[in-house]
C-alpha cells in the first residue's frame, strides 16, 4: 500500500522574506511558491504603515495633498511594481509592441498612480479602512490567481505558473483575510469580499483568454487592480 503523501511544511522565516522581495519588487525572478500564503500577511503589514503615514498627515496638510504622499510611500514600499505590472499587461493587451514599449508603459503607469490618488482623496471617514484592506485584499487575490493557473507562454507547452502552491495554502491566504475583513466591518467588508472575489475571477478567465495564463506582470496587475476596486467602493460609501 502506498503510503500517503505528506503536505511540505509552511515555509519559515526564509520563505517569508522570500514572500516579502516578490510583493516589494526586489525579487523579480524566484518562483511563485508556498511562501504566497504570507502574502495577504504583508499587504496587511503595508496597510497598516499606510493608516500611520495618513493618521500622521490628518491634521497638517489637504486630503488631497495627503492622498498623494500616501500614494507615493505605497509606490515606494512596492517600488510601483503593481503598477508597473498593470501597465505592462493593458500595453501588451493592445499589442505585443506597445507592451515592450518603455513609453506607453511609463505613461499607463503614470496614470495608475494619478487614479490611486483620485480615488483615495474621494475617501472622508473610511480612510483607515481603505487604506488597511486594499493591499490586503489584493494580495490574497494575487494567491487566488495564482493557484492552479497556467503560466502564460509562447510555446505551446502546458505548464502550472506555480508548482508548489496548492489549495492549502490559497485556503489559509483566504481564511486569514476574510475573517479579519468580516470581524472588523461586517456588511462593507462582505461587500468588499464578494465584489474582489468575482474580480479576481473575472481577470482570471481574462488572462487565460487572452495570454494563455499568468505571467508574473498579470500577477502583480491582478492586485493592482483589486486595490483600486477596494478604494473605489469605499469612496462610493
């Protein structure tokens, strides 16, 4: 009888720095494995950082001029890397070309940035809760995608974008974030829930459609997108 195959252990401290340099940007080339189950863990480490910077600004400058600093340590936290990968997959979306193309990709940036900004500065007294769920939100949804996906390839090899992340570890991201976002505020946070969940959905079929599968820029654009969902309906709050 063959004997039952054991789960790998979580990864350790390695795996969250690992976990760490991929959603900063500074780790473009490791593989996406068991360490994204500490994903939704830092997004929530970045929030939390985002609440500080705007609670500290609160009472010395505009909404505006706040929800532009915010925005900008957010961007310099992740080195615009969400943004960048959002950039990359609208310009690739309209053509291999202008998806190589340094310009369109600088100016869809660009234009990520100045829509974060809008979006925030229209946000009054929800602010702490946008700020702490967004980039919490969206990077359970980038453990979402990743799972099971394929890798978006120009050959016509079949292969998983990820080969070690399981429904474990996609079920303990997505535990983790939902009962933080339900305990703390109820039907917002259901709403919040389901409207990324069927999002994240939505890109995946999107992506498979389009590019065969994931690649490490509709990863990081999956999140984006999901952040920017999450201070969209909150500000319509």
């Amino acid at each position: 009888m063959a004997e039952e195959r054991k789960a790998p252990p979580l990864p350790g401290l390695g795996g969250f720095r690992t976990a760490v340099g991929q959603l900063t940007g500074w780790d473009d080339e490791s593989p996406v494995g068991l360490s994204a189950v500490y994903y939704p863990v830092i997004g929530l480490a970045i929030g939390l950082v985002l609440v500080g910077v705007d609670g500290w600004m609160a009472d010395r400058v505009s909404i505006e001029l706040a929800s532009l600093m915010v925005v900008a340590v957010y961007a310099l936290m992740t080195r615009t890397r969400p943004m960048r990968g959002l950039a990359r997959t609208v310009a690739f979306s309209f053509g291999a070309g202008l998806g190589r193309s340094s310009v369109a990709v600088a100016t869809l940036t660009g234009l990520s940035f100045a829509l974060t900004v809008w979006l925030l500065s229209q946000i009054d007294g929800g602010r702490a809760v946008a700020l702490c769920f967004a980039p919490m939100l969206s990077r359970c949804a980038m453990v979402v995608i990743a799972t099971g996906s394929r890798e978006a390839r120009d050959d016509d090899k079949q292969l998983k974008f990820s080969r070690e992340l399981t429904f474990r570890e996609f079920g303990i991201a997505s535990t983790f974030t939902f009962a933080i976002v339900f305990l703390t505020t109820h039907f917002l946070g259901l709403l919040l829930v389901l409207a990324t969940g069927f999002l994240t959905i939505g890109l995946r079929l999107l992506v498979h459609y389009t590019r065969g599968g994931v690649d490490r820029d509709a990863l990081h654009a999956t999140g984006e997108l999901v952040l920017v969902a999450v201070l969209g309906i909150v500000a319509a709050f």
